[in-house]
C-alpha cells in the first residue's frame, strides 16, 4: 500500500470512536473531531477506558494501548484535516447532512482524497449528489461495535471511481477487517438480509408462538442469538426504524413488511436491554429443538439473499456478510445446499398459500432461486 495514507474521522459517538480507533491500532495516523465538543473532548478518556480493560483482562499489551491512543489526535475543526487521504463520516442519518459536510471537506482535502459514509440506510449516491467530485465518494458501513466486529461493507455508488474503490478497501483490509464489495441498494446485505430473520420471528410471535419457543430453536441450531433476542441488544425502535426505512426503499413489500408485534413493543417502550425489558430480556433462553421454526426462518432468509443474488451481488459476498456482520452460523446458500432447493421451494409455497392477505407476495420465490 505503499506511505499510509491519514485517516479522517468525523463524528466521536460510540460508532465514530470505534473506527478511530480500528485505524489507529492498526498502524495508521487518525485525526478526529466532533461538532458537539463535550463528545470531542472526552473520546481520548473514553478509548483509554475501554482499552484499559482490554489490558485488565489480558486481552491487550500495555504498549498496543499506548501506540493506539497516541495514534489518535483529536481536532477542533474541518480544516485539520487537509492532508487527510480518507475521510470517513459517522455523523446524524440524514441525508442532507452528510452531504453538507463532505461539502465542507471538499474544500479542505485534496482532490484525491476519499470520503466514506458510514451510513447504514441512505443511499451513497444520495450523499453524493451535488459535490464537486462525487467519483471519490463512497460507503464504508462498520458494524458496531466497530473493534470487534470484523466485516466493513464497500459500497459505491454508479459514479464512484475504481481508485477511490481501491483505497478505501485496502486501508480497511490494513486494518484487519474483512471487507465486502455490495450495491448501493437499500440496507446494501447485512441489513436487507436481515430482515426475514427478524420478521418471520415476529411473524412466528403473532402466530401465538412465544420469543422463548423462537430464539430456543434457532439457539438449538447454531446460531449465538435469536432474532428476538437480537432486537432487544439492538434495540426495538431501533430495528423498527431500520424496518420502516428499508420497507419504504423497497416500495412497500410485504417482504419488508413492519410487524404490529414490534410497533406494540415500542408503543409500550420495551425496548429491549437498554429500557430494561423486551421481547425476551431479562430473560434467559434455552436453546429447544423446533426444526420448523428453524427452516421457516432459514427459507426466508434464503429467499432474501436470492433476490439480492439476482440483482448481481455474489453469493459467497453474502455468505461471509451475514456470518461476519450478524455472527450467523452459517450463510444463506451454505443453509440452501444444506435443505436443497426443493425442499425451501415447498416451503415458501406453503407459506405464501398460508399468508394472511396483508402478506401475500411475501413468501414468492426469487427467479434466481427458481433457476440455480
């Protein structure tokens, strides 16, 4: 790769910190600001208070500690960052703002300079538009926490240039992640994919199955959390924002299609870990054998990442998506291989034959499916 290039972080909340923090361990110079100066001015105590607990626990040398919070030098404004190399935002999802600082920063970096979105839901296109040089601006969408989750999806958008695409990837790979070139479609794999795991869970759940009976069967098939477990760490106005926004990205779906499960739990504000209550917490699971519930799940979710797999994006880039950014067991195709295609077929068929109306369509097999 050649002199490391320097790497611009704007943004100092949990995510912003965390990929910081991910270059700067890995070797590279880091500048870094935030708008909201009481963020700006505690990030150095807060990285060292959690590193320091990765050296407690013998997780961390005293002298990685010390070379990761040195390589970090916090700024009060833009214009530190004119020899920055990448610039990557974790600011507010909207996208306006985003557009308006890296408005901002053309007028600081060089013309050679990357600028990455970290966005998870906004099209890089969008946050692209009306720049001066839209080819250097692409997604970089970190999972949180951003240290310890390995995969980074690569996004750019139609006008993104092959160079931008290049440097971006290898900084990133620099940094020990596993990166993984998607669309610039709603949700890009993780989040789109995600979705039939969280969805047929709820939909499970009006059925009048219980979040112990869901979560126990898909703990008893690998996987490390269920799904209603899962939105209750995330949090449920979280994943319900995330739902409504790829719903509506996607012209209203039924695949996407926002469950009356989870609007009730955010109506009622359990959340999930952090109100203190949810679908499943405090509760603890036992993992309890249901192959129905588990190929119900795995269908849909196959499903999904079908329809992802005919609009071009690879299957094995699906695969490792879902298994780095989601810590599944295993991949969609890998489950496809596993069931056979009749067998997920037949069972998409009896779920599209069982939809209530308001998700019929839902469960109709992608053509790609259909023809692998």
């Amino acid at each position: 790769m050649g002199t490391k290039p320097i790497i611009g972080v704007v943004g100092l909340g949990t995510m912003g910190l965390g990929i910081a923090q991910v270059y700067a361990a890995a070797g590279f110079r880091v500048m870094a600001t935030d708008a909201f100066a009481p963020a700006r001015d505690s990030a150095l105590q807060r990285l060292a208070t959690q590193l320091n607990a990765r050296v407690a626990a013998g997780k961390l040398t005293e002298q990685a500690r010390d070379a990761t919070i040195s390589g970090l030098t916090l700024v009060a404004g833009l214009e530190a960052f004119a020899p920055a190399g990448v610039v990557i935002e974790a600011i507010v999802e909207e996208a306006g703002a985003k557009r308006g600082l890296f408005r901002s920063l053309e007028a600081i970096v060089a013309t050679s300079a990357v600028l990455a979105t970290n966005t998870s839901s906004i099209p890089v296109g969008d946050v692209a538009q009306a720049l001066q040089n839209p080819d250097r601006v692409l997604g970089l969408h970190f999972f949180n926490p951003a240290p310890a989750m390995k995969l980074v999806e690569l996004a750019g958008h139609a006008g993104t240039s092959a160079a931008a695409l290049i440097v971006a990837r290898d900084v990133t790979e620099a940094a020990g992640k596993t990166v993984i070139a998607c669309p610039d479609r709603p949700g890009f794999i993780v989040n789109r994919c995600a979705r039939p795991f969280y969805g047929e869970a709820l939909a499970l759940l009006e059925e009048g199955l219980s979040a112990a009976e869901i979560d126990g069967a898909m703990l008893a098939a690998g996987y490390r959390l269920g799904p209603l477990s899962l939105i209750d760490l995330i949090g449920a106005d979280v994943n319900l924002a995330a739902t409504y926004g790829l719903y509506q990205a996607m012209g209203r779906h039924p695949r996407y299609h926002p469950f009356d499960a989870l609007n009730l739990q955010v109506e009622r504000g359990d959340l999930g870990r952090k109100s203190g209550r949810g679908f499943v917490f405090p509760a603890t699971v036992v993992a309890t054998q249901n192959a129905a519930v588990v190929l119900r799940i795995e269908a849909a979710l196959i499903n999904e990442a079908c329809w992802l797999a005919g609009e071009g994006v690879e299957p094995a880039g699906i695969d490792t998506a879902m298994q780095f950014g989601l810590n599944f067991p295993r991949g969609p195709f890998e489950a496809l291989k596993t069931y056979g295609k009749a067998r997920i077929l037949a069972t998409l068929a009896a779920l599209e034959g069982n939809a209530p109306l308001h998700l019929k369509t839902r469960y109709l097999p992608a053509p790609y499916l259909e023809a692998i």
